[in-house]
C-alpha cells in the first residue's frame, strides 16, 4: 500500500518549484502549500502579516521564521491536508524545518530541484506570474497559452518585483547560507532526493515523480 505524500520541494528561486508543486499536487489530489503565494496574497490585501513581510520580500530577504511557522502550522491544520501537502517554499531555514518536525507532520519526501546559479538567472529574467491565482509561467521555457494572460483566470501576466536581477542575486545568497543547509537536515533523515534540474519542464517532472514514488512505496 502506498502512504500518503506529504513533500517538501527545496531548491533556489526559480529552480521551478512551483511549477513541479502544482504539477504533482494535480497528480496526486493534494494542495500545495506556497508560503511565497500566501505571503503575496496578504501583501496585495494588506493584512497586518502582509504589511509585516513585505519590506522583507521586495529587498529579498526572510520574512521572520515565527511568522512562517504559524501560518503554515494554521495551514496544515485544514481538513484538505489530512491526505498528504505539498510544501513549495517553506521550510527555509533551519529553525523552520525543526518548527515542522515539532508539528509532527511527518514528511516522507524532500525533492531538491538542482539548478545552477547562472541557469537561475537567466530563468528567473524571464519569469511571468499571475497576480491573481498566483500560477508561474516563463517567456520560453513554460509559456502560457497566448503569452500575455493566465491560462488559469485570464488574468495579465507580470513580472514579480522581487524578480529584478539585483534581488535575484541577493535572494541566491540567502539560499544558499540559509536553506542549503537543510538537505543536509533531510539527508540526515533519509528522506532527500537530488533532482538536476533539466531544460523541459516535463523532463524534470519525470524524474521527480519516480522520486516520488520510491519514497512512498
Ligand atoms: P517565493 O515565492 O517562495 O520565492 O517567496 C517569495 C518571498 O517570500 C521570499 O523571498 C521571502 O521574502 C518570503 N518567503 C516565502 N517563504 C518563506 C519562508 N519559508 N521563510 C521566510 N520567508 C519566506
């Protein structure tokens, strides 16, 4: 019998996280929880958690580790992920994924979308994103259907504020001195998977789904 996914996909902005997330989550019949969509979400309504994280997201940085941790263990407290969740985007840093080990959630998988620095940049200039549902496309690599608007809701595609190259920059260096340290944290717990990211989104699907379901066979 297989278990219930409950994943986490790490990797640098860009790395196609999102992307992969929503894919699976169709697949398997679960939610993907992005801290970043509901970060913006609450940023565009301008609750008092939005007002808070936002001068951390325009520059690039970490919005505080206690304001993520209490709004992802509200989350997964919610009927719709008692079958298993995706997590994109969290955890970040180390006190984060000692926070979700605390929920005792148990997660069965750690995909790491492996995409070199360069590739991230060069990715990243070309992203367009739905303000409205939050879905991610890319100008060559994953466009949408007539280039301009969300497949989804139709809404006009933009590019994300925190998408400049100088915030792209900074946003790779915290990840890799705040998040990279957690595949050594999940590799200690047998539970990470490496996955290169490759050219064709659905290349890097095929090798994250047999990822996947090794771990939860
Ligand atoms: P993302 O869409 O995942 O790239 O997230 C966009 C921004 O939201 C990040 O650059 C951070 O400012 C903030 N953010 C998202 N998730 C987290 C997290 N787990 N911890 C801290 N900040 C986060």
């Amino acid at each position: 019998m297989t278990k219930n996914l409950k994943m986490i996909f790490l990797g640098a902005p860009g790395a196609g996280k999102g992307t992969q997330s929503d894919i699976v989550a169709e697949k398997y019949g679960i939610p993907t929880i992005s801290t970043g969509v509901m970060i913006r979400e609450a940023i565009k309504n301008n609750t008092e958690m939005g007002l808070a994280a936002k001068a951390y997201t325009e520059k690039g940085a970490l919005v505080p580790d206690e304001v993520v941790i209490g709004i992802i263990s509200e989350r997964l407290e919610k009927a719709d992920c008692q079958n298993g969740f995706i997590l994109d985007g969290f955890p970040r840093t180390v006190p984060q994924a000692e926070a979700l080990d605390q929920m005792g959630v148990g997660i069965n998988c750690v995909v790491s979308l492996e995409v070199a620095d360069e590739k991230i940049v060069e990715r990243m200039s070309g992203r367009r994103v739905c303000a409205k549902c939050g879905a991610s496309y890319h100008i060559l690599y994953n466009p949408s259907e007539n280039g301009t608007s969300c497949d989804k809701c139709g809404e006009a595609l933009s590019i994300r504020k925190d998408d400049a190259p100088e915030v792209v920059l900074d946003r790779l260096n915290v990840y890799h001195n705040q998040t990279e340290p957690l595949k050594d944290f999940y590799g200690k717990k047998g539970v990470l998977v490496l996955v290169e990211g490759q050219e064709e989104v659905k290349d890097t699907t095929r090798l994250t789904l047999e990822a996947i379901e090794n771990a939860i066979k």
